[in-house]
C-alpha cells in the first residue's frame, strides 16, 4: 500500500492547478481537517443548545445573539492583537481555541451558566484568532487569475467530505450522545495545526483606531460592500440557526433520520453541481449570482411550507442549488476585494466580519421580536431571509462588482 504525505496529496492537486502553491496547500489541508472538526457537529450542534437552553427558541437566539453582537466590538481589538502576535501565531491560537471551545461543550452538562459564559467567551475570541488570518492567508496565496477555479476546488472538497459526516454524527449522537462528537473535534482541531506549522508567515498591520474601524463601514470606499455583508449576515440567522432547528422538529427529534436527510442533500448536491458546473462555463458569472441569489431567495418560502422529511429534501436540495450558482463567483469577488485592498488587506477583513455579525444580530432580534411578542411561527420568519437575499441580488446588479472567475 502506497504511504499517503503531504506532499504526494499536493502533487495530485497541483495536477488540477499548477498554481497551487505551497502555502495554500498546507492553508487547504489544515481548513478540510478543521472542517470535518466543526461540520461533524454541524445541523446537531443548533440541536444541542436548544435541548440545554430548556428547548427554548427564544433562550437559543439570546445565546447566539451574545455571540455575534460581542464579537462586532471585539473585532477591531481582536484586528490589533492578530496583527501583532503575527498570522501564523494566531491561527495556530485560533486552531488551540476551538478545541478548548469543544470542550466548554462538555459543561452544558454539569453546570448551565459557566458552560454559557465559557463557550460565547471562546467562540467570540476563536472566531476573531482563526478566521480573520485565515481570510488574509487565502486572499494573499491565492493567485488572481486563478483564484475562481481554486475556492471552487477547496469548496468542492468541503461538499464531499460532508456527505458522511451528517450520517456519522447521527449515528454516533444516537447511541453515545453528543460528547463523543465534541472530543472527536477537540483531536481534529489540534490535528488541523501540524500543516500550519509548516506554513510561511505574513506581516500585516492594522491600521485604523477603535472608533475609526466602525466610521469606515459607513465610509463612501466601504458602503456598498457592508450593504452586501450585512444582508449576508441577515440571512445566516435563518440558514445558519433556524432552518437546522426546524428539520430537527419536522423530523420530530430523529437524529438518526436527520444524519441521514442532510448526507442524501449533500450527495443530490454534489450532482446537481457537476451538471450546473459544466452550464455555468458558458455563463456570464455576474447573471449567475444574481440569478443564484433571486433562486436561493424564493428558496426560503419553499422552506416555510416544508412539514415532512421529503419536503424538507426537496426544499433544502433546491436551495442549495441556487446556492451553488452564486457561491464560488460571489466569494471570488470579495477575496479579489481584498487583494486590491492591498495593504488594508487586514482591515478590509475585520470589517467584513464585524459587518457579517451585525447583520445576523439585527436579524435575530427581529426574530425573537416576531416570534416571542408578535406570536409568529419560527417558519414565518424566513420571509426576512428571502428578502435579505433579494436585496443582495439588487446590490449586485446595481453596481455590477463581480470580477471574472476563471473556474
């Protein structure tokens, strides 16, 4: 039997890309281990804290609510510290805190409020340690004329892995509970390190002060692309939180049978791409985010009359269609954003991030508004993701600011 290494992996890739370079490979595996780390949980983990959040729609939105609306404020402090230590240092640091934030998971069980206080506190500083350096190391790795084909490898690799690992969970969740999943990923994480190790770093400095990084979100260089973030942010409350929810409660609490719906959607997914794939290169690349994004938009009211398993199928494979057709051009566009940016590569990224997390913050206050006060059902509530996605379809066309993906 052949010995698998790092490098004989990167020259099967580099087949596909001789411009995958080093460093994006070791950027590339590190992220795909990490994923099966954070992915493994996936749909079960909205499960989890609404079953220790007293199986309270409204506890489990506070609970992310502290989550995205600290980290709006530690963001910028987070840009200073990152930029500081260095790159390579903080995603290491990123890659040890998520492990940590896995086992806080553990706490749900034997005392409620520090394991509350303990995970939002190591969620909020993860996020911050991992993903800004991560955004940086990918915008600067990646090479402009290729950058389109090479996320759609990475994203293509994501979707792959994760036709099994829904399957996994449930069946693991099912028979030993959701502890075996957590110290699964506190391994993963710390496994996801050993390619960082070999990775070169990056310089970068953060520039603006305090105040001055939340006055440039509204700056005439940044409102356009915080108007596209914050709507992004909007609609991850329903996709990221709600809509997991709500298959858990169609499927009337079967993990087993929920593993088994979210692999199925992965695996359709992943055929539906490779024909829309072969379309899409004949497309022009901005028609197919906006027509994606007015596609994923419609997708949500399929999803509010969803009431079995099949429909909850059916709706989530058509979403992620749509999804698909507007993923790889649309993420193109903010790395090529990022890369112009230049030397305020690291800012750019900060406020993205701080822009994504006040959108999803709005969003889940108006949730718990519509659901709580206003007697809403949960399901009604997608109305606002579908006009979240509307909205960043106008965006689009209105100032038609894709780049060319050469996927």
């Amino acid at each position: 039997m052949a010995i698998i290494t790092f490098d004989s992996i990167k020259n099967k890739l580099q087949r596909f890309s001789p411009r995958f370079e080093q460093n994006l490979f070791l950027l590339f595996l590190s992220s795909q281990i990490k994923t099966i780390g954070i992915n493994l949980l996936g749909t079960f983990g909205i499960v989890f804290f609404y079953e220790k959040l007293d199986k309270s729609i409204l506890f489990l939105l506070i609970y992310y609510l502290l989550s995205s609306l600290l980290y709006v404020f530690w963001a910028p402090i987070n840009g200073k510290i990152v930029c500081k230590i260095g790159l390579k240092k903080s995603i290491i640091i990123g890659s040890i805190l998520f492990a940590l934030l896995n086992i806080s998971y553990i706490l749900f069980d034997y005392n409620l409020f520090w394991a509350i206080v303990s995970s939002t506190i190591l969620a909020i500083i993860s996020r911050g340690f991992y993903w800004m350096p991560y955004h940086i190391y990918f915008a600067s790795f990646t090479n402009k004329d290729r950058r389109g084909f090479q996320i759609s490898i990475i994203k293509d690799v994501v979707t792959i892995i994760n036709i099994f690992l829904p399957f996994i969970a449930g069946l693991f969740i099912e028979k030993s509970g959701f502890n075996i999943i957590f110290i699964i990923s506190v391994f993963l994480h710390l496994i996801s390190i050993i390619p960082l190790l070999k990775m070169d770093d990056i310089k970068v400095e953060y520039s603006f002060n305090y105040l001055e990084s939340f006055k440039k979100i509204f700056s005439k260089e940044f409102w356009h692309d915080s108007i596209l973030f914050f709507l992004e942010g909007a609609e991850s409350t329903f996709s990221v939180i709600l809509w997991p929810l709500l298959m858990f409660l169609i499927l009337k609490g079967n993990y087993q049978e929920l593993g088994i719906i979210s692999s199925c959607i992965v695996l359709f997914t992943i055929i539906l791409n490779i024909i829309l794939g072969k379309m899409a290169d004949k497309q022009d690349k901005k028609k197919m985010v906006k027509t994606g994004a007015l596609l994923y938009s419609a997708g949500w009211i399929m999803k509010m009359f969803s009431y079995t398993g099949f429909q909850v199928f059916l709706s989530s494979l058509y979403h992620n269609m749509a999804d698909s057709l507007m993923r790889v051009p649309y993420d193109t566009y903010w790395y090529e954003q990022d890369f112009k940016k230049g030397r305020y590569i690291d800012e750019y990224v900060i406020l993205r991030e701080a822009t994504i997390h006040a959108g999803r913050s709005l969003t889940i206050v108006m949730s718990m508004l519509l659901i709580n006060n206003l007697g809403f059902d949960m399901r009604e509530t997608f109305v606002i993701g579908a006009l979240a996605f509307l909205l960043l379809g106008f965006f689009i066309d209105k100032k038609s600011i894709l780049v060319k993906n050469d996927g």
